[in-house]
C-alpha cells in the first residue's frame, strides 16, 4: 500500500509548515512536491494503509517539532574540586621524576 501526499498543494498546513517539511523530509519527497511512504508488512490491504497513514503522521509530527535548545550548565564545584586534587598528585608524580637538584 503507497500513500502520497501534495506537501506544496496542501491546504491543510502553513506556508512555513510547508517550507520545514519540504526541507526535513526532503528525501521522501519528489520533483512534484508529493510525499509518499510504503507499506507491505502485512498481508491485508486495510493493515497496511493504516501502518502507512501512521508512519506518514508520525513522519509530520516528527518534522514539525522543534528542536529544544541546550541549556548549557555548568559542573559542581565539587567535580572542579576533584580534578584540581588529581592535577596535583599528578604534578607531584611528574616532579618526583626529576633529577634532584645539586
């Protein structure tokens, strides 16, 4: 079973939907501007319009999301605290291998 779909002919979707579904499903999409899925995992026609019809809504809700922005954080004084204590030991190993001064 092959759904298709008009992305650009769509008037059940902004301008700007269109243009962000354009651009993040481009693969799926042809030079006439149609969105099309297949499906023939099961034996029955209705089985496999409905997995379809799914993958394809599942597919837009997908590309419609916005991605959440990163809120950067910063590490606990505690994880500073602990590298400063191995860059010591550390220093302290390296100044061990030294020749001792005359």
């Amino acid at each position: 079973m092959e759904v298709v779909w008009n992305v650009v002919g769509s008037k059940g979707v902004s301008e700007a939907e269109k243009e962000i579904i354009l651009q993040k499903l481009a693969a799926k999409i042809n030079a006439e501007g149609n969105l099309s899925f297949v499906s023939q995992k099961e034996r029955s026609q209705s089985m496999n319009k409905a997995t379809v019809v799914e993958v394809l809504h599942q597919r837009l809700i997908k590309a419609l999301t916005p991605v959440k922005k990163r809120v950067p954080t910063r590490p606990p004084a505690a994880s500073k605290e602990e590298r400063m204590k191995e860059k010591m030991i550390r220093g302290e190993i390296k100044k061990m291998r030294q020749k001792p001064p005359l």
